[in-house]
C-alpha cells in the first residue's frame, strides 16, 4: 500500500512521541547517579605520580552557584595544582610530617558554577600505595549550603546519598628493591655435553659388534676365494 492512513498516521506520532517521552525519563532518571563529585585519573599506579581530575556538578535547588571546592587527600607526599582561571588553589601543608592534607579551590566574587553545570579541578599528586584511595569533598554554595561528600560505600552495598570520591589504584610492575626486574635463570644448555660412562659403554659395545661383523664377512670371503 503507497498510501498511509490517518489511523496510521496517529498511531505512528503516539509511538514516537511515547518513545520520547521514556528516553528523556531515563536521562533525567539516571541523572542522580552520576550527579556527584568524582574522581578520575590515567594510569592510577600505587606509589605512582598521577594527574587526578575532579568532576564537580552544581546539584543546587535555589540556583545558587558552586564557589568553593575543598578536597583532603590522603597524605600524599607531593602534590600540585593546574592553573585555572577564575579560581585560586591552595594546598594545606603539613610541614612537620611533610605532607599535603587538602587543596582547596576558591571562585572569585562574579565566578562560580552554575547550575546544570559542571567544572573539572586538577591535581598532580604522589598515590599512596594502596588498593584504592578516598579523597572526602566539601563543596560549598554562594547561599550558605555545604555538602559532604564523604560517606563510604559499603562491599557489595548500595551507594550513599554523598558518597565519597574514591580512586581505585593498580598495582605496580613486580620489581626488586633497586628497580630492576629479576631475570629469569638461563636454562643449562645440551649442547657440547660431556658423555656419561653409560654412554660411552654403548659407543664401544656398538663399535665391537660391528668389527665382529665385518671379520665374519672378511672370513666368509676368503674362504670362497
């Protein structure tokens, strides 16, 4: 048929405007799970310098902006910021241990982030050496609102309403303590081996039955000659 009917022609709208209607519901639905601070990083190696990146999303009901960002961190050794403009970084050092606790990044006066948006913050630090590392966030609004992010997330557990920015860390290559790897023992080789007496015992008795066979032919010969 080259023609559709009107019928037809309802019924395709109400189908297409349905499945729109489920694929916005399940953008919007997936939103809270992925609506939180988080942390990512390339080449997450325990003991490792590595850059992490911070996601921070403006969760905000009143439309107030996100001015400040406060990230511990876990005693790292070393650490750095990325220069973002808008923004000053701060790193609280401990001088006595020799360690960094937290960084802290601060909007000036007529920046922030607004909401239904979202901005990355860097950071270069030396990885504890450990299987994950937890990075607790404190975020803070230009109305007054502070959020922790900082609750846990059991094994197996669902995920709390604030959950903690969690990193899990790689193990590093199997080295020795001066770095290098150990290399594998040569196996002994066959060749130019030196002949054992039972070898040498089958070489002499293989030698004799053949001078025997030959003298017997030798004999046979003459005796026919």
């Amino acid at each position: 048929m080259r023609f559709i009917t009107r019928a037809s022609s309802r019924a395709l709208i109400t189908l297409a405007t349905t499945g729109a209607a489920l694929s916005i519901g399940l953008i919007f639905g997936a939103a809270p799970a992925w609506a939180h601070v988080e942390v990512h990083a390339d080449d997450a190696v325990r003991g490792s310098t590595s850059v992490l990146t911070f996601n921070v999303p403006n969760e905000s009901d009143t439309g107030a902006l996100t001015t400040q960002i406060s990230v511990a961190l876990p005693n790292v050794t070393s650490a750095s910021t990325e220069l973002m403009p808008g923004w000053t970084a701060k790193l609280d050092r401990d001088t006595k241990q020799g360690t960094v606790r937290s960084v802290t990044w601060t909007a000036a006066p007529t920046v922030g982030i607004a909401p239904d948006q979202f901005a990355l913050f860097r950071v270069a630090l030396l990885l504890p050496k450990t299987d994950s590392a937890s990075f607790p966030a404190t975020q803070t609004y230009s109305d007054g609102t502070v959020v922790k992010w900082d609750e846990p997330t059991p094994p197996g557990g669902a995920e709390p309403e604030h959950p903690s920015p969690t990193l899990a860390l790689a193990g590093a290559a199997a080295d020795d303590e001066h770095g290098a790897t150990t290399a594998a023992a040569p196996e002994p080789s066959t060749a130019g081996a030196v002949s054992t007496p039972d070898d040498t015992a089958r070489w002499l008795a293989g030698a004799g039955i053949a001078l025997g066979v030959v003298a017997v032919a030798l004999t046979v010969w003459r005796r026919r000659a």
